[in-house]
C-alpha cells in the first residue's frame, strides 16, 4: 500500500543556497502513452519568495511573499482525477510562472521518447522563463539570471538535449538537479506534475471526443494502452495521433 508523502521545499531552498534566483521543478507526462503527445511541466518560484521579503535580490523592485506548501499537493499518480482538477487553478497561482511544453506522437517516432521529452522540457522552460520576464538574452531589469532546476528521475534528459540541432533556443539554461520520486518529495515538481497531467489529460478528452478518434476511448485511456485501446486499434488500425514506432497491438 502506497504511503502518502507530503511534498516539501527543502531541496528547492537548497538550490536557492547555491545562489540561483529562479527554481523550476518539472515533470513528465505521457512517456508510456500509445497516442498523443508527451508532456513536460514546468513550475517555476522565485528564490527570493522561499524566504519572505528578506530574501529578495533579483528584481528588487518587484514584492516578495513567503511560500509555503500549498493544501493538498502531493505526487500526481496519487491524487484521484477530481483532486487534481480541484487543485489545478491554485497551483498554477501558486507557482510564479508555469508551462507545459509538449513534443508531438511524430516527434516522438521522428526523435525517440528521451529526445523528445528533452525538447518539450525546454519548450516549457523557455515559456516560463518569458513569462517571468527574461529577455532573449538571460537578463531581468538589466541583470543575469540563474536559474536551476530539479527534474523528476534519474535522467537528464533536459541538459543532454540543449544546444542540439532542434532543441528551442531558451535565454537562460537551467543546472538541472535530477531526483527520483521527485513529484513526492519537491513541492515544484509536484506542482509540475499536476499542472502537466490535468493539461494532458483534458487534451487528450478534447481529443477522443473527435469522430475519427472516438473508437480509442481517449476520454477513459488518456491514450495509455488499456485493453479497449488496443482492440481499437487492431480493429480500426492507428490514427494520424499514435506513435507509430510504439508496440500498438
């Protein structure tokens, strides 16, 4: 039986330490799924805000508050559907910035699964950092900004994809921190994670919902392989939204 852990902001402040002004925990979502994209949640706080008002320093001029944990946050797969939708609005306020950056099922077969989460870990994270309000050129107010990050895993795929020949250009490049389980132990990564599988999920309902899709039960699967899934699929064969290099039947 699965214990709850309740997530906390320990490693986050940690990072903080180190000097970064930005933290952003991310997550995936859809790695296993046969049709669909994958997505990349990324959950973004200020450094200055781990501390209240008296840890400010990257734009000075801007208010900090003291974060704390928010209610009813913890690891995604442990929360029921409702839970997360109950949650969702408040964790994207929670965060400071948020975005789900996504690579597509063609992606997917073009690139394979740990390249193509690379890139939409970067997509999300050149989104996030834009909506914090760095420029193209890593500066806030006329400053640089560090930022690091803590990535739900034991891979970085995240670092080993920047700088590759379709990698999106992001102004400042993350220091990733990889923490197996980290959606139950970091309280960005579990936003991260929330955020990416709510923005998933009513994605792949809007889907299912269209004729040509509605064989596959998205609305149920989500796209994952559940039996009817792939019934639908020996029955009716693969649309233009499964991967085409995944073992679909």
């Amino acid at each position: 039986m699965a214990v709850s852990v309740i997530p906390t902001l320990d490693l986050e402040r940690a990072i903080a330490e180190q000097g970064y002004d930005v933290i952003v925990g991310f997550d995936e979502v859809g790695r296993g799924s046969l049709a669909g994209p994958v997505m990349v949640g990324a959950a973004a706080i200020w450094a200055r805000d781990l501390d209240g008002p008296a840890g400010a320093s990257q734009g000075g001029s801007q208010e900090s508050s003291h974060l704390e944990v928010p209610k009813g946050v913890a690891d995604s797969k442990m929360l029921t559907e409702h839970k997360r939708e109950a949650i969702f609005d408040e964790l994207k306020s929670w965060c400071a910035s948020w975005a789900v950056g996504a690579a597509s099922n063609k992606e997917i077969d073009e690139w394979g699964i740990s390249h193509a989460l690379g890139v939409a870990a970067l997509r999300a994270l050149a989104q996030a950092e834009a909506k914090l309000g760095i420029d193209g050129n890593g500066m806030l107010s006329g400053k640089p900004v560090k930022v690091g990050a803590i990535l739900d895993g034991p891979n970085d795929y995240i670092t080993k994809t920047l700088n590759t020949f379709d990698a999106p250009e992001v102004p400042v490049p993350a220091n990733v921190t990889t923490k197996v389980k980290g959606d139950r132990y970091c309280v960005a990564v579990a936003a991260a994670a929330v955020i990416a599988k709510v923005t998933r999920d009513r994605l792949m309902v809007e889907l299912g919902a269209q004729p040509q899709y509605e064989p596959y039960e998205w609305a149920h699967n989500k796209g994952y392989g559940s039996a009817a899934h792939r019934d639908a699929i020996a029955e009716f064969g693969p649309s233009d939204l499964h991967r085409l290099s995944w073992h679909l039947v």
